[in-house]
C-alpha cells in the first residue's frame, strides 16, 4: 500500500512540475529574446516540450528523492536556458528582467490553478457522480492543488537573492555597478548556499510563510485541505 501511494504521489506531481519547471525556463528565454538576445531560439529552448528542458537530477531525481523522503517541500529544476547579456543594451539589466521572469511565470501558473480548483473543478463536485469524482474531478484537484504549492516553491525559493538564483541576478541589476560586481563573485559557490538552505531546512523558513500568505491573500484556502497541510 505504502509504494501503492508513493507511485500515486509520483504520477500526481509529475504533471505540475513539468509544467512549472517548462515554462519557467521558457518565460527567461522568451522574454530575453524579446529583450535582444536570439541565444535560447537559436538553440531550440523556446518551446513548451519539457523533453527539451528535462534535466536528469533536477527534473527527475530530485522529485523522486524528495517524494521518497515524505519532504514537505516537493519541487525540481530544468537545464538553465542560454541567456547572453552582452546581447542586451542594458546587460545587468536585461539580465534582471530575464530572471524575474520565471518566478513571475510561477506565480500566474499558481494563480490559475487556485482560480480553476475554486471556481470551476470544486463547483463540479455538485453535480457530478461519485464515480466521475472519484476518476476524474478528486485527481484534477490534486494536481492543481500540487500545481499552486509547486510553483509558489518555484517562485519563492528562486527569488532568494544568492547567485545563481534569480534572485540573486535580479539583486545584481539593481545593485550599483560596483557592488553588483562585487555581490556577482559569490556565484560560483551559490550552489553551496543553496543546498545548505534545502539540507539544513532553512529554506522551509523561507518558502512556507510564502506560500501561506498567497493562500490567504487569494482566498485559496479550501486548497490546504487537498495538499493535507
């Protein structure tokens, strides 16, 4: 039964975090090009086939290992898409608005999944069978449910303000031009940073007051009861 639900989870979270970790990286890409830098079409990274963006630890073995471990934070990462900021007029700031672009992406996919679980799929459960609700409408709420809390994760944990999170590039164009050179050397042990936040569970402090609180300003409560939270 235990690895009945595991496999169960595993289905249910594979959907909503292709999707948030796809057009993450599609949303930097995209808005860069528009920005000036053609580097992510040139090479095939501006499309919505998650085949394209999967990389093997991030999208698959993080999740798994996650899942496995009963964490409370479930969520993974794609191959970063190409991005040359000496192709913007404006490189640091170019920079920064290409890397807000994906948490911003997050936050509209967590929007409209909170507004279909609210105003369409919950509404459907009163006038549809049970066994159309227990095949159809108790799955859907599931992953969209899975789809608000991922990609709220998404966005958050990217907007921690350590390089090389987008966070951190967005500090780095806002920042005066010496100091953001200064603050841009730590990149290269970013990645240290990052998982001492996941190993230590610092990261937990972080995120979940996020997530609460866009919980509470949309109205999106009803939510909690599907993630058991």
């Amino acid at each position: 039964m235990e690895n009945a639900d595991t496999i169960r989870h595993l289905l249910i979270y594979a959907l909503p975090i292709l999707i948030a970790i796809t057009f993450h990286e599609v949303s930097h890409g995209f808005v860069a090009y528009k920005l000036g830098d053609p580097t992510a079409k040139m090479l095939g990274r501006l499309t919505l086939n998650p085949i394209v963006h999967i990389d093997i630890f991030g999208t698959i073995l993080l999740p798994l290992l996650l899942v496995v471990m009963h964490s409370p934070l479930v969520f993974g990462y794609a191959k970063p898409v190409p991005i040359n900021p000496m192709n913007f007029k404006n490189p640091r700031k170019g920079m920064a608005i290409s890397a807000a672009a994906g948490p911003a992406t997050n936050i509209i996919l967590a929007l409209i999944s909170g507004i279909l679980v609210k105003f369409i799929i919950l509404p459907l459960t009163a006038v549809t069978s049970i066994n159309v609700q227990e095949t159809i409408i108790k799955p859907l709420l599931m992953i969209l449910s899975y789809s608000v809390l991922i990609n709220i994760i998404l966005a958050s944990f990217n907007m921690i303000p350590i390089p090389p999170l987008d966070g951190g590039r967005v500090l780095v164009g806002m920042l005066p031009s010496s100091q953001a050179h200064s603050f841009s050397k730590i990149e290269p042990f970013g990645f240290i940073v990052v998982l001492a936040l996941l190993y230590t569970g610092v990261a937990n402090y972080i995120i979940m007051p996020l997530i609460s609180l866009f919980i509470s300003f949309f109205r999106f409560e009803i939510i909690f009861k599907f993630l058991n939270m």
